[in-house]
C-alpha cells in the first residue's frame, strides 16, 4: 500500500512517536506497569505513518 506524500502528517506521526516512545521508556522503569505493550504499539504505528507519509527518494540512484 503506498499513500500519497503528506510532509505535515509525517512531521506530526514523527513527533507523536518520539513522545510515545519516551513514555515507554519512562513505563519501563516503574513496577507494576501493564501499559507498556500499548505505548509500544502506539509508537510503532505512529513511526509506521510517518514513514509511509514521507516523500522518499527516487529510486534511480540505486542503478
């Protein structure tokens, strides 16, 4: 499935991970916390979007 270039969504999907995964990071450390795992798939998705929202590179430079 390939989507459409979107520069502002990416930049937002970015962020929304980063901030996610620094919740996991700080989840991790206390005891008892079940809510890593939803962080976790949180931040994945968010990466996820912002991967498939960013413009990549043309694929010629690799002939």
């Amino acid at each position: 499935m390939s989507a459409e270039p979107a520069p502002a969504l990416a930049y937002e999907e970015q962020h929304r991970g980063e901030n996610l995964a620094r919740r996991v990071q700080e989840l991790a450390t206390a005891p008892g916390q079940r809510t890593v795992r939803h962080y976790q798939a949180a931040a994945r998705n968010a990466f996820e979007n912002a991967a498939a929202h960013t413009e990549q590179p043309d694929e010629g430079w690799r002939r």
